[in-house]
C-alpha cells in the first residue's frame, strides 16, 4: 500500500521534530501504509574503523518479547547490510520461513538486492541510508508478508532518509556546547539566510554594517561553522531560523 501524493508531502512539510517522541508516530505510520509488523531506525556505529562498525537500534517497537528476533536479523544479515550500504542504496530484502512469508514488490523487484530466504521466520525490507560519517544506516521494516509497488518503495525510502535526518538534527542540537545566540545575531542570520547582503541588513535592523558583520561572525563562530552559508544551513537544522 503506497502512502498517497498528500500524505508524503505531508511528511516531508512537517515541522522539524523537538524531540524523538515526534518521530516515532511518523514511522509507526508508514508500518501502518506498509502493513508491516515491527520497524528499526538502524545507525551504523564505529564508521570507518575496520572490524568495528555495528548497526545500532535508534528507534524501533519490537518490543522485549520479540527482542531477540531483532538481535537474529542483526546476527544474519548485519554483515550484509554493512557492506551493501557503503557500495549501494538499493533497497535489500528477504523471504522468511514461515509459510505465508514473503516479499513481492512487483515492478521494482530487479532493482532490489535479496538477501539469502529462509533464515528468519519473518520477511524484511531495508532501506540503506547513507548521509555521512554519523548519518549511515537502515530502515527496515518486517511482517509475515510484504507485497509493494515500485511508489511505495520510492517514497518510503526517501521517507526513511528524511527522517535520518531529524534524528541527526537533534543529535546535533542535543550537542552543542556553543552560547545561545542572541536575538540580533538569529534575526541577522534569519535575513542573510532570506538572501539579504549585509547593508540590507543593516538598514532593515537599523544598525551598522559593521555591526551587522559583526553579529554574523559571532553567530558562525557560536554554531561552529566555517563561514556564512555554513552557519545559515546549520542554523536552519537546528531550528533557530526557517
């Protein structure tokens, strides 16, 4: 079952979540349109040191009775995953042993990886995320039996990766250790992110360019950025500005 035209927009619309409390029913909700059972939000951990890397459970509602299925996937398939996500971000699945278990994606399924069948009672969809060093993972979702269109497919895994990163969004709000701007330097920041120069700025605020250049360099310096458009993206995604 595909999410509709609407529906993805409305996701994608959403306001940045405040806390992962906000993102939680937004996966609950595209299990329900998936018709899966259980879903995980994986990191991969230790990126870039050999032998270290491990897919961690960000999120998910597996639940302590069916934990140790969770621990079986990760246990079968982990190597798997790790490796195909750093060469490839085709979706991966796989057919379960139970009777009724199975995965059919019908167009789309020469562009999906299948992993080995009959392992795992359950059948699995997994979504290789990759954004970077700490935005690297999955999103998988498992039932008794998957059966999805090529959209479906299409518009949750850019779901999945929209959601990577809200979390890494709120990570990096959860982290930094900078003094809060102030309410000049954010409405500096909110205008220069506007596309404003700096004498617009100035005369917009009524104050100096020099002071307007002033503000913005302390801003980028607080945020850690390396220059202007830096700290204006990074202002964006931890919500100071829109």
């Amino acid at each position: 079952m595909a999410i509709d035209a609407s529906t993805a927009a409305h996701f994608l619309r959403a306001q940045r979540p405040t806390s992962r409390a906000d993102i939680f029913p937004r996966l609950a909700a595209m299990q329900k349109h998936l018709r899966a059972r259980n879903f995980v939000m994986f990191r991969i951990a230790g990126g870039g040191l050999p032998g270290k890397r491990k897919l961690i459970s960000e999120m998910d509602n597996w639940g302590e009775e069916h934990s140790r299925h969770l621990a079986m996937m990760v246990e079968t398939y982990g190597d798997a995953m790790l490796d195909h996500v750093e060469t490839s971000l085709l979706p991966l699945a796989w057919t379960g042993s139970d009777h009724m278990s199975f995965v059919q994606a019908s167009e789309f399924t020469p562009l999906i990886r299948e992993l080995p069948s009959d392992v795992l009672p359950f059948s699995g969809l997994a979504f290789p995320i990759r954004l970077g060093a700490t935005g690297n993972g999955y999103l998988v979702f498992t039932a008794a039996s998957l059966n999805l269109s090529s959209d479906a497919i299409v518009e949750h895994h850019v779901l999945g990766c929209q959601i990577m990163m809200d979390l890494l969004a709120l990570d990096e709000r959860r982290t930094v250790t900078a003094e809060t701007l102030s309410e000049r330097e954010v409405a500096c920041l909110q205008l220069a992110g506007d596309g404003r120069i700096s004498e617009e700025i100035a005369e917009n605020l009524g104050l100096s360019v020099h002071t307007v250049n002033a503000y913005l360099g302390s801003a980028t310096m607080k945020l850690d950025a390396v220059n202007r458009i830096q700290a204006i993206a990074k202002a964006i995604r931890l919500g100071h500005i829109h």
